[in-house]
C-alpha cells in the first residue's frame, strides 16, 4: 500500500464489549471482583505520539461511553480521519474488525492499523482473514504509529505486519524500548478522565505507566511475548512529574501504577516514594506485586507515599501446581506476604487462576480452601486463557487439550480448553462457585466493611458484591 503523511488520527476501543485492553490482560470486567473501568492509555500513549508529528487525534472509548457503532459511523463522518487505530483483543478480535470494515466503507484510503494482536504467526493470519486491516503493529506501538503517520515507507517500520495487494509481509521485530522516558506524556486532554473512577472513592482516577516486562515465566503470561524478560522502569523523577502533572492539571489523585513488576526493584521504589513523599503529593495508588518481592521495609514506604492496597497472584493453592505453572512461587510466600500487609493496613487483592491443563478437583478445592486461609479483602478466580504461541497454548496442544490451527475461544471467565481431569463444563462451573465461596462469607464481608470506615465506601462495598455474586450464580 502506498505511504503517506498522516493528517487526522482516530483512536479507538470498538464498541466490543468492556474488556481489560492492556495487552497482558485482555479480560471481561465483568469477570473481576473489583470493577474497574480503566482509561484507555494505550491509545492514549500513541495519540501523544502521533501529536508530536502534527496529526491531529481523536480518541473514543465506545465501550466505557456506551456508545454503539452507529455512534462510531456518526463520529467518522465528523472527523474524516486517514487513519484508524483500533485496540483489540483475542477473545473478541472477529468482532472489533467490524470497525476497519466500517471505516474502508466510509473511506476505501484510510489506513486501518489493529494493536493488541496476539499470534503465532505475527499477524500474518489476522491480516489474511480481515480483508479491510491493512497494519498489525507488534509489541510496542508508539514508535510504529509515529512512523506510519510521518509517511515512512512501511517495509522499513519494524515491529509491523502489513499488506501490499494480496502480500503480507511481516518486518522484523522493533528492539524493546530501553527507555521509557523517551515516551511523552500520555495524551490526556484526549480522553473524558471523568468516565474513568475508583471504585472506592468514586473520585477520577488516573493510570500511569511505571515500568514494563517481566523476567518470569508463568505459562499463561503474556507480558514476556508483548513486553521481553527485561524490566525497564521509568526514572523515578519522569514517574512522579506525571504525578505532579496530573495533581495539579487534572485533579486526579487516586491512581493505579502500572507495571508487569513494580515491587522488583527496591532501591527503585524506595526513591520512587521518597520523591513521592517529598514533593506533597498526597496521592493514593494502588498496584500489583509478587509475593516473592515484598517485604516490610518496602511497604513501609509505600503506604507512607500513599499505597492502600496491592494486587498478589496467588494463582493456586496447590504448590506442584504453582511449579507446573511455573509461577517461581511458594505457599508460604503468599502466606507471608498478606500477612505483611495486613499489619499494615494494606489492602490485599488476590487472584487465582484455575483450568490450567492439570487441575482437577483436588487441586480447585486446596485453591479455594487456600484462599479462605489467606483471607485476601477482595479475592477473584478466572479461568487459564491459552493465549496463541504462549506456552500454555503448545502444552494445551501437546497433551490433546487443543488441535493446532484450532482457533481459541472463550475469555478468562468462559474455558476455552478441558484439562486433563475436567470438562470446559465442569471447569466454567468450578471458577463460578470458587468465587462464590469466596463471596459467601459473612465474618469475611463483616471485617472488610469495618476496615473501610466509611459510609460511602461501605456502599460500594456492597455493590460491588452484589454484582459479582450475581455474575457467579449466572449459569453456575
């Protein structure tokens, strides 16, 4: 296809359905404890990028707005773009290409770029079956989309799979990004920062980004594919200027830090909340750790800075599991590591993952049991997504539980393969009433409520449960 110079960028998450569009994710949030409805920042990431080449940008979360594609065609027709960014994910991919259909209907020139895209063939095979997506941007996207608008000829942009004809060509991969500074601020005058809320607080919150990849190798983990096995943190002063920006510009002082690792490198955070602390900010955050890279200094600091509560993957309560997996993890560990916050006052967010290909009954109920032990404030199950070319997928495929070729379907809340004990049935009933075990739990419900302290937390508390138990008892 023939380069051009970008004038007008839309952004967009296509009104698919409310999923987790973060690429190591991609999950229903209907299928979480705690809902929330994060910010597009990816979108918001690329926009800032493709600002500093002089397209003008536009950004729609269709989704969160609740808004349907008659709204979408309605809003092409106002902007006329000459490209289209849409952020995808696995489980609905089929359904989010209806947007590159839609936009070539409007406008056969427009250039139509998908991110988010998880294949084993580097897109190859999304291309070929979406006859409207001209671009599969691979890894990071920034970089690439900026490329693309500046009109530089795509056989010489890496990290992209695109078509030329009836060819498609997938470029070699773009070298991970070594530094994060280099990123601009995320476009956030593009987004409608009111839409996105804690859910405790109901105030804005806001999402930043403090470092990427990870060097573990959990089989059902996307974050090494999309992100490598280097963890690159961004410069304590880069990461607490955005803070302040978003202080003092926007308001916003309840966030989520996101990062693959953020409690990995001590030194780091230990100036990271010095910086925090010093400058006033009087922010509240919340992130996700390892139970492996916690211990009482560290969180000491956090909460000083504001921390009030951490995300663990305890994934499992049966070890052999954990070491199948390999999570790199121990029981004790997570004992340990809840029990440090919960001398702290530190809320606990707990995952747990079932329907990996060995689980079996035993295994659920020592998970269940295990999680009933920890007493995580909020607890949540899913189900093992066998992402393609993860490993989770080629053992799925080696032990019978998925034909090669076999398209994947379902989401982290509907199984997608049996395991070697369990039917997709019995595992979709398992991960339902797993969470209501967790859920159903008077002495349990009644010291998180006191915990809060406060009437309007309390609410959201309730509702929160509410909703979850009634997603559980769905076709439980």
């Amino acid at each position: 296809m023939p380069e051009k110079t970008i004038k007008k960028a839309f952004l967009i998450y296509p009104p698919t359905g409310l999923y987790d569009r973060a690429d190591r994710c991609q999950a229903p949030l209907e299928s979480e404890s705690v809902f929330i409805l994060r910010p597009p920042m990816d979108l918001a990431y690329m926009a800032a990028a493709l600002e500093k080449e002089g397209a003008e940008c536009r950004v729609a979360d269709y989704p969160a707005e609740k808004k349907g594609w008659d709204d979408y065609r309605a809003d092409l027709a106002r902007f006329g773009p000459d490209l289209l960014i849409a952020s995808t994910v696995v489980p609905v991919f089929g359904e989010d290409c209806r947007a590159f259909r839609i936009a070539k209907e409007a406008n056969p020139s427009v250039t139509t770029v998908a991110k988010g895209v998880v294949s084993a063939d580097e897109g190859k095979s999304e291309l070929a079956r979406e006859k409207s997506l001209d671009i599969v941007v691979r890894g990071e996207p920034e970089f690439a989309v900026a490329e693309i608008a500046r009109g530089v000829p795509l056989d010489g942009i890496l990290g992209i799979t695109w078509r030329d004809g009836d060819r498609i060509t997938a470029n070699p991969a773009r070298p991970e990004l070594n530094n994060l500074d280099s990123l601009p601020f995320p476009a956030r005058h593009l987004i409608n920062n009111d839409l996105y809320l804690m859910p405790d607080t109901r105030r804005k919150m806001g999402v930043v980004l403090t470092g990427k990849g990870c060097p573990f190798n959990c089989i059902f983990c996307l974050v090494g594919k999309m992100y490598g096995k280097k963890v690159i943190a961004r410069s304590p002063a880069s990461l607490v200027a955005e803070l302040e920006e978003c202080v003092t510009r926007l308001g916003i002082r309840d966030f989520w830090f996101r990062s693959d690792t953020f409690t990995l490198d001590k030194k780091w955070v230990l100036e990271v909340c010095r910086m925090i602390v010093e400058r006033k900010l009087a922010i509240r955050w919340t992130t996700n750790s390892r139970v492996d890279t916690i211990d009482g200094e560290r969180l000491d600091r956090m909460k000083q800075a504001g921390c009030f509560a951490l995300g663990f993957g305890i994934e499992s309560g049966d070890q052999e599991l954990l070491d199948r997996m390999k999570k790199g993890t121990t029981l004790e560990q997570g004992r340990h590591a809840v029990r440090l916050c919960r001398e702290r006052g530190i809320l606990t967010y707990l995952f747990f993952v079932i329907g990996l290909p060995w689980d079996s009954l035993e295994t659920v109920r020592r998970t269940v049991a295990f999680a009933k032990e920890l007493d995580g404030d909020v607890s949540n199950f899913s189900i093992a997504y066998p992402f393609p070319d993860s490993e989770l997928h080629r053992i799925a495929v080696a032990l019978g539980l998925l034909r090669e070729g076999e398209e994947v379907r379902g989401d982290y809340s509907r199984p997608s393969i049996p395991t070697l004990h369990l039917s997709r049935e019995e595992v979709a009933r398992l991960e339902k009433w797993a969470n209501r075990k967790l859920l159903l739990r008077p002495a349990h419900a009644l010291r998180v409520l006191f915990k809060l302290r406060s009437p309007r937390l309390m609410l959201q508390y309730v509702r929160a449960g509410f909703r979850m138990l009634g997603y559980s008892l769905r076709s439980g």
